[in-house]
C-alpha cells in the first residue's frame, strides 16, 4: 500500500477556469487532477493554440493531469450516436495525452436509444473494441466506468466486455457514488470487478443528494478498504457533484470553490 497517496479532482466542479481550478488543488495541498472542461469547454475541444496554454500552465504550476474525463459512449452520446464522434474526440485525446504525460482516458459504455439488448450489447463491443485498438498503439489505457451504458451498471457486463475486448488499452474505473444515483448496489458491483479497477472517482450520495465522501450511503469507507485489499495503487480523484451536475445545466453554485474544497478534506481523511 502506498503510503502517500495520490489525491486528484475534477476541478471544473469547482470552477469553470482553470486558474480557479489551480486555486482549489493549492488549498488542498493536491498537485493532481482529473481534466474535463475548461472555461465550459471540454478538453477535446480546445484548439491546439488553448490547449498549448493550459498545457503550459499546468507544468509551470507543477501539477499532473492523472486522466482525461472525456465525453465517449457516456450519457448524451447513446450507442445510435454516429460513431465519427467519438473516435475523433479520441484521437485528440490520445494526442493530448502524449502532450501532457498523461496515460489515462475515461469512458462509458453507450446508453441504449431502441435497440435490442443483444444488439446494444455487440454495438458497444464492437465499437469499445476500436477505440482501445487506438488507445493501446497510442500507449494510453481506456477506464470504462461504472455509469451510462451497458456495462455501466452490471460487474457482470462489466467483466464481459472487458473478457470481449480482450485489449490490456480498456481497464476499469470505479465510481464510488454511482451506484447510490443510478439504483444499485455500487459496493457489490466493486467486489466483482476489483481486481480490474485501474482509478477510482469519489463521491458519496444520500437518496437523491450528493453529500460529502463519507457522510452518504455509498460505503465510501468500505469501498477504500476493499480496493487497497487488493492491491490498488491508483489515483483517487474527487468528483463531488455537491456544485455541480455535468447532466443539467453545467451551472456551478456560488460556493462551489468552497464545497469541493470541503470535499477534497473529507476525501483526503477516508483515503490516508
């Protein structure tokens, strides 16, 4: 077990700009994080001369990028969705990765919009299969979490894609609050899957609220000490939700700075 762990965030739940998001790591005291938006923009879609800045920024600030949260197969983007789309947003990723040092690229596995289980099922593997083909000549690791999608709910898909892929590219990330959101059992599915856990996402909810990292009904704690029995030496990285809901209006609260701080803090004390 690592004796200093590595603590990272979805900064853009604090802040939209990314000198907000520098501010919260430096009170915490955290030199990692999780890049999704900047300026409501996601990563990919930053040109290259804005993503130059931010990549620049970044190392001047001596902070690494643990992960590229980005937009594939996950919730606005259901498996009828051409699929021209994510393979264009992978492929600056995978560049963008290379830029920033970073191995990691999270994914999800393709809401259902009218097709067949067996259909949507051979879909998403067919095309998580192309996308890990690409990450994999490219030295990046795909983490597919447990959210949207057809593997996203089920240790049991979870394990069959994993298995019908057959690429070392795709891993798992898991989130420790998506199974209180999404209605099922998220300590369970983790006992299936762990031994495939590549990163995890903190958060914690309680019925329909997203509370603070140990004060819900996530098992956060219990989630903690299961993967370190295992061996995990990963990144953990905060994604609170307590601000911010990426699936409403992307609005962030006027506290947001400060509530992802508090986050942060109770984060930090399940995992040390």
């Amino acid at each position: 077990m690592s004796a200093d762990p590595v603590l990272a965030g979805i900064t853009d739940e604090a802040a939209p700009d990314l000198a907000g998001q520098l501010a919260v790591l430096a009170e915490l005291g955290w030199s990692h994080m999780e890049l999704r938006t900047v300026d409501h923009r996601a990563v990919a879609d930053l040109d290259d001369a804005e993503f130059a800045v931010v990549a620049k920024t970044l190392a001047a600030c001596e902070v690494r990028v643990v992960c590229l949260a980005s937009r594939i197969g996950g919730w606005a983007r259901p498996v009828v969705t051409p699929f021209d789309e994510d393979l264009a947003e992978l492929d600056v990723l995978l560049r963008r990765c290379a830029e920033l040092g970073t191995r990691y690229v999270r994914i999800m596995s393709y809401p259902n919009a009218g097709l067949s289980e067996r259909r949507w099922r051979d879909r998403v593997i067919t095309r998580v299969a192309i996308l890990a083909e690409r990450a994999e000549a490219a030295g990046v690791v795909l983490l597919h979490e447990n959210c949207s999608g057809w593997a996203g709910m089920s240790g049991e898909r979870a394990l069959e894609l994993l298995a019908a892929v057959d690429n070392p590219a795709l891993k798992l990330l898991f989130d420790t609050g998506n199974g209180v959101a999404h209605g099922y059992d998220g300590y369970a599915l983790l006992r299936e899957v762990v031994a495939h856990v590549e990163h995890v996402h903190v958060k914690d909810a309680l019925g329909d609220r997203f509370v603070l990292p140990g004060s819900g009904s996530a098992r956060v704690a219990d989630c903690v000490e299961l993967l370190r029995a295992n061996g995990y030496q990963g990144a953990w990285s905060l994604e609170p939700h307590v601000s911010l809901l990426p699936h409403a209006s992307g609005a962030l609260a006027p506290d947001a700075a400060f509530a992802f701080v508090a986050a942060g803090r109770a984060m930090a004390g399940l995992v040390r």
